[in-house]
C-alpha cells in the first residue's frame, strides 16, 4: 500500500474567525485526537488535503515537525 504523508503545523488560535482566516489563506484546521492523549490542533495544505482525500485514501500520515503521526480519517465537515 502506498504510504501518504501530509505536512502540518501546529495552530493556537481557535474559533470560527481564525479558522475562517485559515482557510481564506489555503489552509485547513484539523483536531487530531486518540485515546489517552492530548488533542492536536494543526492546519494542512487545503489542496493536498483534498487531493488525497477526493482519491479515497482514509488512513494516512501527518509530519508535524520531527514528528509523525498516523491517522485515521473520522469525519470531514462541509459548510453549504
């Protein structure tokens, strides 16, 4: 299986209006959580995001810093 890695970095801002900011920059918020650990709120690149999940990939990679976390896509989220 081919392995997906995504590049992030770590956000403190929170709300709808810095993630409105996020995404008119081509960014997209993330939460990533699992048991027993602390939530990490990142942002991704909205078009290799969207790329790799449009191809149907679910289960992928996020290099965030040093460090590589595999994930499991739970839930996107669509505003109409």
């Amino acid at each position: 299986m081919q392995e997906i890695v995504l590049s992030a970095q770590s956000r403190t801002e929170v709300g709808s209006r810095a993630a409105r900011r996020l995404r008119e920059s081509g960014l997209l918020p993330a939460n990533i959580y699992g048991h027993g650990e602390e939530n990490l709120l990142v942002t991704l690149d909205a078009k290799s995001f969207k790329k790799v999940f449009h191809e149907g990939h679910r289960i992928l990679d996020i290099q965030l810093g040093d460090k590589v976390e595999h994930i499991l896509i739970k839930e996107v989220q669509y505003d109409p």
